[in-house]
C-alpha cells in the first residue's frame, strides 16, 4: 500500500550528499564533484511530472564538507557516514544516500553491518548523469529513494536505482552506462517503481528478523583503511609465491579469495601452505567465487577441500563487496579469532 507522504507523524527525510556523479558538474579536467546541491536538487525534483512531485516527503538536505568521488571512498568514510547516520537517525523517518555509482554497493554492505537492527530506512542512490545534464536519471533515483525512505515496512540499508529497490549487502553495479545498473545476482528485489507507486515487496526484508533496539556496531576501521584487507583473484598460473607477497605483509589482517566455479583452486602443496601459515597467524581469509551467480561448496571438489584444511572460510553465495566489507568490520572489532571465524559464517543483516 503506497504511504502517505503528506502524513503530519511524518519526520523529514534526511537527504545526505556524499559526491558522485549525480552532483557533478563540468570542470576544467572534466566532471567533479559541485556544490550548491540542495537548490541543485530542489530543481531537478521540481521537474518531475505534478502527481510524482505531490507525492515527494518532506526532505531535508545536508552535503558532507568535501563532497568525492566515490573511487576515492576508503572504510574511513564507511565509517564517518555510518557514525553520522548513527547520530542522526532518530530525528528522521528515513536517510537517503546520495553516492557515486562506482562503490556504491561497497558504501551499502558496509552500512548494512554497522548499522545492524536498523528500524526504519537507509536508502542510498545516485545517477548515472549528473543532476542538469539532458535525460538525466538522477531526480528519477532521487524519487524513488525519498519515496521508499518513508516506508517503515523497510528496516535495512537499500539500493534505490532504475525503478528498482535492491538490499544493499546484495548489490553488485553490473553495468557501466546502463540505467539499470545494479543488480542482486543471488536475491530477489525488495521492490520497485509500478506505475505512479513505489511498491515494497512483502516477505523479501529484513523488518521481521528484526528484534528490539537497533544494536548499531561503529567500531575504529582506520587501522584497516590502507591495505588491511586485500582481495586476491585467482588466475590460471598463479604461484605461492605472488599470494605469499599480499599475505606476509605485517599490516594485512584477512583477505577474500575469488576462486573457481563451485569453489576450486590448484591443489599446489606450496600455495595451499602459504595460506595455512597465514590463517594459523589469525588471518581472516574467506573464499567466494568469480561466477557472479551461485555459491561456493569447497567440500564438494577434491580441487577445494585444500581451502577448508586451510582455514579459509567459505563465503558462500556473498557478493565480493559484502565479503570484504564483512572481512572489514569484524577484523576491526576486538574479538577472539574463534568468534571472527563464527560471525563471518552467520548470517547477520540478509547478506548470505
């Protein structure tokens, strides 16, 4: 049922502005973040057709001092949007996200886990055009997300972008000019644009796992935020060697491994000991595979069982984005390696 956005009980949308294409403007050596976004945005919403403009909430603009694009996003600014969210959620029925498109699903996995037991929306968004350019896509995504953001059957972090509405901890960007470009490979939407509506999908949230008070974890990831976590592709010939150089440095904690099919790497002796030593020093290693679609079984294979002798954790069906992040957050927590191990098996906000 569509809400009610001109509803009195309704606190003002909190729009957050963090870069990214849709803020951009054309500079001297090309597009870079600009500024003056909230009268940026009230005009380009102003555009949208009467019966979709009555329908916007009230909303709420607030730009980060140095707005970025998001290629130079670093779990440090994982970390202050989450810690800002965290602060601020309660004066809002919902927070819209405005981010590039590049990192866009890593910023949404990060939050999602940070920001555990949400009770209300945090929806992030952006453009694949800037705000004033020709066809632009950006007030439609903007709409959508201020129209989802009000919908308190939506507890979780989400992705509003090309009429569809996607769990954040699922996401992938899976075009490059598309204005469908995002995808969750392995999850159905949560919902999506149908006709004039913005419809939540029932039974695909997280609001009925959701129990009491929003149990927020906003841990330090600044000791993590250069070269902490590394993600490592497998390719044909790879030696242990090359896995040996990421893996000894003094500064790394855990690393995602992108392997083959179903869950397969070389049965080299050599490679699989480098991996060992590593997760027998306390290093968090967990393995995904380079399919986009399905999971890993590393039982099923002879090729795979070298990873669990290992210690290298299967990741499952988890998208690149929501292992390292995941990796992320629990490396920054002081937990036992046991219990590092068991969180990154659990389930813990709709990510596997």
């Amino acid at each position: 049922m569509p809400i009610d956005a001109t509803s009195s009980s309704l606190r003002p949308v909190l729009v957050i502005y963090t870069g990214g294409t849709l803020g951009m403007v054309a500079g001297e050596h090309g597009l870079a973040p600009g500024g003056d976004i909230e009268a940026r945005l009230a005009r380009a919403l102003d555009g949208l057709p009467a019966q979709r403009r009555a329908a916007l909430p009230d909303h709420e603009v607030l730009a980060l001092p140095a707005p970025i694009d998001s290629s130079a996003a670093t779990p440090r600014e994982w970390q202050r949007l989450a810690d800002l969210i965290a602060t601020r959620f309660r004066d809002h029925t919902g927070i819209v996200v405005l981010h590039g498109t590049d990192t866009l699903a890593w910023t949404a996995s990060s939050l999602a886990y940070q920001l555990q037991g949400l009770d209300r929306p945090v929806v992030v968004t952006g453009a694949m055009q800037p705000l004033e350019a020709e066809n632009s896509d950006a007030a439609d995504n903007v709409e959508l997300a201020l129209r989802f953001a009000i919908n308190p059957a939506l507890q979780e972090v989400a992705i509003a972008f090309g009429g569809r509405l996607l769990r954040g901890v699922r996401a992938r960007k899976w075009q490059t000019r598309d204005a469908h470009a995002f995808v969750t490979p392995n999850y159905p939407l949560l919902g999506e644009r149908v006709g004039n509506d913005a419809v939540l999908y029932p039974g695909r949230g997280l609001a009925q796992q959701q129990r009491g008070a929003p149990r927020f974890e906003l841990p330090d990831y600044g000791p993590l935020a250069e070269g902490g976590v590394a993600r490592i592709v497998l390719w044909p010939g790879i030696t242990a060697r090359q896995v040996a150089a990421w893996l000894e440095a003094p500064t790394l904690k855990g690393a995602l491994l992108e392997v083959w099919g179903g869950g397969n790497m070389p049965q080299d002796r050599d490679l699989l000991g480098v991996l060992a030593d590593a997760s027998g020093q306390g290093k968090l290693l967990a393995a995904i595979s380079q399919c986009p679609h399905g999971g890993i079984d590393i039982d099923h294979y002879a090729a795979g069982r070298g990873l669990q002798a290992a210690g290298v954790l299967s990741a499952d069906a988890m998208t690149p984005e929501a292992a390292l992040t995941k990796l992320v957050h629990l490396l920054a927590q002081p937990l036992a390696d046991d219990e590092r191990r068991r969180r990154f098996l659990t389930p813990l906000v709709g990510e596997r």
